[in-house]
C-alpha cells in the first residue's frame, strides 16, 4: 500500500502573536494548513492522510483539503498536549497496512513534492529518512544571560526539518517506547534513533523553514507574493 501521510496542524501557536490556530493563520490568502495539504497531493506514492486539528477546526479543514485538490480519503483528529502526542494519536488512525507513513509540520508551507517522494523512498530503503541542511551559520553555545562559552563545530550538524518519513513499524515501536519511559523529543527521528535504528537525510531547503513568530510569517507572506504568478499553491480561490 502507499504511505500514510501524517500532517500535525493542531498547535496554538501562541508565539505567533494571532488569535487564530497556526495552522489557519491567513498566508498569501490560504491558511496554512492548504499549503501542506496541496504539496501531498502532489505526491504519487501518498495513499491517504490524517491531519490533526486544534478543538472546533474541523469543518474549516474540511474546506481547506477540498481547495488543496487533495482527492485522499483524509481523516481528521483532535491533537494532544505536545507535538509528539499529536503524532502518536494520528499514528493510530493510520492504516496498518501502510508500509511507511511521512510525518510533516502544517507550520512548514513551502516544503516541496519532491522533499516528500525522497523521504518516502528512502524510508522504505533505509527504514527512516527526514529532509535536512547542513548548519550554514557558526553555532555558539551561551550561557545565561548572553556570555559565549564555546563555539561548537558545525562540522556535520544539520537542521532537522519535516518531511519526516518512517517504515511504519519503526515508528510505532518508537512510539511505543517513548511513551512507556516518558521520553518527550522534539523530532520523531530522534525517538526512531533511540531504538538503534539508521535514520537518513534527504535534501531539505532553507525555504522550508517552520513559521514561529511574526517575522517568519512576514518573510513567508513576501515569498509568496514574489511567487505569486506561478500556479502552485495554495489552489482555490479564498482561504
Ligand atoms: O509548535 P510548533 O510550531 O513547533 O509545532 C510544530 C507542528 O506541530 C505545527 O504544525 C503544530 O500545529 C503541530 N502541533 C500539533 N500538536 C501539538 C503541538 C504542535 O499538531 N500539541
């Protein structure tokens, strides 16, 4: 069976300074949200997908797969306290017959088809894939309040992005375990590298960077608007 596609929309984003969920914040006239579920639908080896939804969104995420085109059975959830539960809880819902399932931010729009066909042909090779970039930028580590106590050699660090694509039993089995030890990571790929297991990168790109506070929502909104002759999406009309 194709892969499962997993898209966690369900944060408050409180540190984006909007009233509305993050994932429904407006971008170049469509949530969020659209931008995620239009490059999923581009994607052949997608077979179905579960979003997961902050409380009363449904109906306006109903909307938002009919004007992404996304012709997938979807099924829609409530997510959970933190990120990781959210994933978990759709991991449920996805069917056991899929081999891989690809896990991605709705707080990412600009991640591309392809980012997610590599992630997914490389998780069904390798096991665990996720689309990243080598650290460009020389890192420091800094103590309180803003002393430098050592740069840290960026030789073979990497920003960790989403897609995140996984054999389907990995990620379960991660899962699993984190939830019985109480182990809280910010990535689904450290909790598969928890059980031993091999996780890949695949190309990511700058572009795909995670829209947290108000300046990233302007630098997406000026993205958007320079592309805005080109037919991608958001598709549809309105937001
Ligand atoms: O908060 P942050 O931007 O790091 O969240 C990353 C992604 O995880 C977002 O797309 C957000 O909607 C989703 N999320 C979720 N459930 C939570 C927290 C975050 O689905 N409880």
């Amino acid at each position: 069976m194709k892969a499962s596609a997993i898209i966690v929309a369900a944060g408050s984003g409180v540190r984006l300074g909007y009233p509305t969920p993050k994932a429904f914040v407006p971008l170049g006239g469509a949530p969020l949200l659209r931008y995620a579920l239009a490059a999923i639908a581009q994607v052949e080896t997608i077979g179905e997908a579960v979003v997961t939804l902050p409380p009363g969104m449904e109906s306006a995420a109903r909307a938002e797969i009919r004007h992404a085109g996304l012709d997938l059975p979807v099924k829609l959830t409530p997510g959970g306290a933190e990120r990781q539960d959210s994933v978990r809880i759709a991991l449920e819902l996805t069917s056991a017959l899929a081999e891989v399932v690809v896990i991605h931010d709705a707080a990412r729009p600009f991640a591309t088809p392809a980012s997610f066909a590599a992630a997914i042909t490389a998780a069904a090779r390798a096991g665990a894939a996720i689309a990243a970039i080598p650290l460009a930028d020389t890192l420091k580590r800094v103590s309180e309040p803003n002393l430098i106590v050592e740069t840290v050699p960026r030789a073979n660090l990497w920003l960790a992005q989403t897609p995140q694509a996984f054999r389907r039993d990995l990620l379960v089995e991660a899962h699993r375990r984190a939830l019985a030890a109480g182990i809280v990571a910010t990535d689904d790929a450290d909790l598969v590298q928890r059980l031993g297991a091999a996780v890949e990168v695949v190309p990511g790109a700058s572009l795909n960077f995670k829209i947290t506070t108000a300046q990233d929502l302007a630098i997406a909104a000026a993205i958007v608007a320079a592309r805005a002759d080109r037919p991608e999406p958001p598709r549809g009309a309105d937001g």
